[in-house]
C-alpha cells in the first residue's frame, strides 16, 4: 500500500509517498519520495510564525509539492492507497489546508483518507532510518513546544514518563537565541554560534536536573541567559556572544541526557528514540551516543531531513496504525482539525 502524506501544521509544506506491506512483519515502511518548503525566510522579518501567512503559503506550495513527490517516484495518482493529513496540533488554519486537500484528493480518487497526530509522527519517524529502532524503547520527543520522555511498548502503545512544566528545550533555544539577537529560526543560529564559544565561560542553571523526576523546566534557564546577556552591556563581543550561545546549549544538552539516561535506567530499556527538530542539534547527538554506549545501549534519530516537520512522518504514523488495526480510515468526506490534541487521546498512559 503506497500512503500519502501532508504535513501543515505550522510553517512547513511537506508531502511525502511511503510504501508498506499489510502485513508489519512482512518489511518496514520504506520512503519512495518527499518534498519540504520551509516559510521561514517568509516569517523572519516578523521574528516568528504569522498564522494567516503561514496558511496562505500552504494553499500555495501543497499541490506542486504533491506533484514533485510523484514525479519522483514514478507514480501516479492512482497508486495512492491511502491519503493521510495531519489532523493536529498546529495552527488551527494551517491545519485546515493540509485537511481539507488531502481528503479531497482522497474523495477524487476513491480512496480513505486518516488524519494523523503530529506528535505521533515525530514519535514513529526513526523507524524511517536505518536500521530502525526495535520496541520497547524509550523516546525522547523535543519538537517545538514539547519534551517528553516516554516508554513506547510498540504502535500505540505509550507511556509517559516526565514532560516539560514550562518551556520546552526548543523554545529554550528559540527564545534564549531571540535574546542573543541572532534572529529567527534561533534554535538552530545558535547552535551554529555554539560550535564557536566556550560552554564554560557562563555558569547557567540546569533546572530540575536533580530534581529525582523525569519532568523538565527550561523557563528559568532562558531568564539566566536574559540576565547574562545584560552584563554583558549594549555592544557585546562576538566571542562574548558566542561563549554564552555555548554556555545555554551545554546546559539543555546536560539535563536532555541526564534525564533521558535516568529513564533508560528507569525501564530498563536500551533503546533510545529520539524525534523531534531538536533531535537534529549535533552537540546533543553526540553527547548521547557517548552517554548511551557506556550502558551498552543505543540511540536511534530520524534522518537528519526527517527532523523538522514533514510529510514522511505522517505518511508513515498513518501506515503503522492501519497495519497494526488501530486506525479506521475515513471515506465518507468529512474531516476535522484539532488544533489542542492531546496525545492522552491516543492510549498514552501515566504511570
């Protein structure tokens, strides 16, 4: 069965075509083809997302996108089985884009169309790498306003085992890079500044780090990299600039391995998903591949490609759920968005 997948959620177009037997234990998901536009030279002038532009360059960007992805994989149309859409969280109007085509195309081809949930997506996308993690293992989602751990037992099967009380580590590395004036997209600015300081050079908090639990909490950090930024006066120095980027990465790093280690330890897994744009950051990678091996387990990511928002993901959570019967495909035309969508909703569990 080829799945199509659309991806709308906020600032990013994806549209990807994902292949999977019916049976699960048959062969893996295989990604044929993907697309990706990114609005984020669109929105930088305004220092983050406009929800109006954002849907607007959706209605614009989907349907070339879907084009280009058959082109690549030498499809047509008709080889969809299945068309499946983000169906939320996200923005409520961005979301309404990716909908509303993929359950029209799906009416016009005579297809079932599934919505799917964004967070699942990122959850289920290394098993587009290869090799692809085994169940159970322990995942580690830091995807824009969410970290979580949680212990995956197979496809639907989650339980949570700590989430974010505040900020989550992406917006500690958006906002914490906005203070440093380095613009929008930060995150990734100041990951690239990073690789120029010295962490050493600020001593910044690591909240919760000892706190016995496997919540998180990042708002405190952002305000000590504010009050840093101050002292260092009106005109900081480059490197000055560059030691405190250092200095605020090294210290989400440390509490994102120390309590993704407490939970490997925690379950007694050793497997370690990570997913989520985060999961991209190199600095965090390598601390957690040497972390994870001196426990002689291992740390599985997506494709660097597959980090950000994407069609694969989607395409992919979609193909998992109908092979393992926890999904009832639409075919009726109608379709929903839920911009709140708890991922309680989908069988997770607290311990």
């Amino acid at each position: 069965m080829k799945v199509l997948g659309i991806e709308s959620s906020c600032d990013e177009t994806g549209v990807a075509l994902v292949e999977a037997p019916a049976d699960p234990a048959a062969a893996p998901p295989r990604l044929l083809a993907e697309a990706l536009h990114t609005q984020a030279a669109m929105h930088a002038d305004y220092g983050g997302v406009v929800p109006e532009l954002a849907s607007r360059d959706h209605i614009r960007r989907v349907l070339p996108l879907l084009e280009r992805v058959l082109a690549q994989a030498g499809a047509a149309p008709q080889d969809i089985g299945l068309v499946a859409y983000t169906r939320g969280p996200g923005l409520a109007g961005a979301l309404l884009v990716g909908a509303g085509v993929a359950v029209s195309l799906a009416a016009a081809l005579g297809r079932p169309a599934l919505g799917v949930h964004h967070l699942e997506g990122h959850l289920l996308s290394p098993f587009l790498a290869s090799p692809a993690p085994a169940f159970p293992f322990v995942a580690l989602l830091v995807s824009g306003g969410h970290t979580q751990l949680m212990h995956v037992a197979g496809v639907g099967r989650y339980e949570l085992l700590g989430e974010t009380i505040d900020d989550a580590a992406g917006e500690a590395f958006d906002k914490s890079a906005k203070l440093l004036g380095l613009g929008y997209p930060g995150g990734p600015a100041l990951s690239r500044l990073a690789e120029q300081g010295d962490a050493a050079a600020f001593a910044l908090p690591r909240p919760l780090l000892h706190s016995g639990d496997l919540d998180f909490s990042f708002a405190g950090l952002k305000t000590a990299v504010l009050t840093q930024h101050r002292k260092l006066g009106p005109a900081p120095g480059a490197q000055a600039l560059a030691d405190l980027a250092a200095a605020t990465q090294e210290a989400i790093v440390d509490v994102l391995v120390a309590k993704s280690l407490k939970a490997l330890d925690a379950t007694g897994a050793k497997t370690l998903v990570v997913a989520g744009g985060v999961g991209a950051n190199r600095r965090l990678r390598e601390r957690l591949d040497a972390a994870v091996a001196r426990r002689r387990a291992v740390a599985h990511y997506p494709p660097l490609a597959l980090c950000t928002d994407n069609g694969a993901m989607i395409a992919l959570a979609a193909a998992l759920r109908v092979q393992h019967g926890l999904a009832q495909p639409q075919t009726d035309g109608a379709f929903d968005v839920r911009p709140r969508w708890p991922l309680a909703e989908l069988g997770l569990t607290a311990p």
